[in-house]
C-alpha cells in the first residue's frame, strides 16, 4: 500500500504538475517577476561554476564534461528547491492551458514576464562577475571563448539543441515531481541536466548569461548574431518542453481527464 515515503506516480505527477501551473499563472506581477529574476541569476551562477570547472580544459570531450554537468545542474537545483520562476521549465504549463485550467492569455503573461525577469536576473549576474574581477584571465578568455562559440551558430542547430535541451530540463523538473523529500528533487535534477551539458545542448536563459558575460570578458559579438542565438534557442526550448514532454505527457496521463477534474 502507498505511504508517505513513496514517489508520485506519472499520473499523480501530471496532476501536481497540472495544479502547479494554474498556481504559476496566477502570481501577483511583482511576485511573479521577483522570483523570474532570482532564477536568472540561480542559472547564471550553475553557468559561472561550469565555466570555471572547464576553464583550462577542452570544453569540447573528455569526462571533464560530467563533472562540469552535475556542477552546472546547481542553477536549476536553486530554482526548484529555492523556489524562483525559470521560463524553461514554465514551458510544462501547457498541460494546464490545454486543459483549461488556465486561459491562453495567462500562459503567455507568465512566459513574458518570467522571460524578462530571468534576462534581468542572468545579464545583471554577468555585471556583477565583470565587477569581481574574476574575468580576468584565465577565467575571462574561456567566457570569451564559449560566447564567440555560442553566437557563431545558425538557426537549424540552434534550434534543434535547444528542443532537445528543453526536453531533459523539463524531464528533470517532471521527476522533481515525483519526489517528496528535498534530496530525492536534487538527485531527480542531477542526471537529466548534466546529460544536456554533457551533449553540448542549447538553454535559452544559460545564454542570456554567456553571451554578455563572454562581451563582457572582450568577445566581439554581433548584436544580431547573439539575437538570432537567443530566438532560435527559446523557440527551441519551448518546442521540446512544451510540445515534447508536456503534451505528451498530459496525452499519456492526463487526456481528457484534466479538463473535466
């Protein structure tokens, strides 16, 4: 019989889920962009310790990369533990939109506003590195580095990482679901985000730190090129979690059920 120490099972999770979203769309403003621009800045500093985990390294193969995955899964580990808004994960609350739960204008008030928030919150994180004095070398010539790398690819790609990116971030934060203790949500995170490092995958709000970060450290970035990177990647990341897990997940589990509970 189940207790207290079992996890929820997928369809008890898409339920939870399911109420998690209508209770996200339903934030006060300031509240709702308060806690967007904390998650910036939680995924901006998994990104800084990534970057110094690889600098000296070849950031391109080699076993160093796992290490640089789980050190980088800190960033989502703040936001869902902590508690704070992250536009990538909000993709899953597709499944409350389609089921009615919340109105379409609610579901795209929350993605713009957290969108926005964690841009603050990541691009105000790279000023604050620029301002320690930790881009100094050798540090700064790695951000610079992954910038110039980042910004140097085209839509396609970027396009296809990012879904595919989206896709393991929301996975991680579905079995967060799952768990009903706070070390059980950490483990549930560690896999799926270090496996989308590990592949080299694209995350829109990671971006939105490496990318000034890596001007701010001396990379020549084109405005546009960055531009195109963050449009490319988010409408990624929005096609692989809100398309490849939420409504696959809500059709699996859910199917008309939600709309009628």
């Amino acid at each position: 019989m189940p207790n207290d120490h079992d996890a929820y099972k997928p369809a008890e999770i898409a339920a939870l889920i399911e109420g998690a979203g209508v209770a996200k769309a339903h934030l006060p403003l300031g509240q709702m962009f308060t806690l967007a621009v904390l998650a910036g800045a939680f995924i901006g500093f998994g990104a800084a310790a990534w970057l110094m985990v690889m600098t000296g390294a070849d950031p391109g193969f080699g076993p160093l990369r796992l290490l640089g995955g789980l050190v980088f899964a800190l960033g989502l580990i703040l936001v869902i533990v902590g508690g704070a808004e992250l536009f990538t994960g909000n993709a899953l609350m597709v499944m409350a939109a389609v089921d009615g739960k919340i109105t379409l204008t609610a579901l795209l008030r929350n993605w713009g506003v957290v969108y926005l928030g964690n841009l603050v919150g990541a691009v105000g994180l790279a000023g604050a590195f620029a301002l320690s004095g930790l881009l100094e070398a050798p540090m700064g010539e790695a951000a610079a580095s992954v910038a110039t790398a980042k910004a140097a690819g085209s839509a396609l790609p970027w396009l296809v990482k990012g879904a595919l990116c989206n896709a393991l971030v929301c996975l991680a934060v579905w079995l967060t679901f799952s768990a009903r203790d706070t070390t059980g949500k950490i483990l549930a995170i560690l896999w799926p985000i270090s496996a989308f490092v590990v592949l080299g995958l694209e995350h829109s709000i990671a971006n939105m730190f490496f990318l000034p970060l890596g001007a701010l450290a001396g990379a020549e970035i084109p405005l546009g090129a960055a531009l195109g990177n963050l449009f490319w990647v988010t409408l990624g990341n929005i096609l692989g979690g809100a398309g490849g897990v939420a409504l696959a997940y809500r059709y699996a589990y859910l199917g008309g059920k939600g709309a009628r509970a």
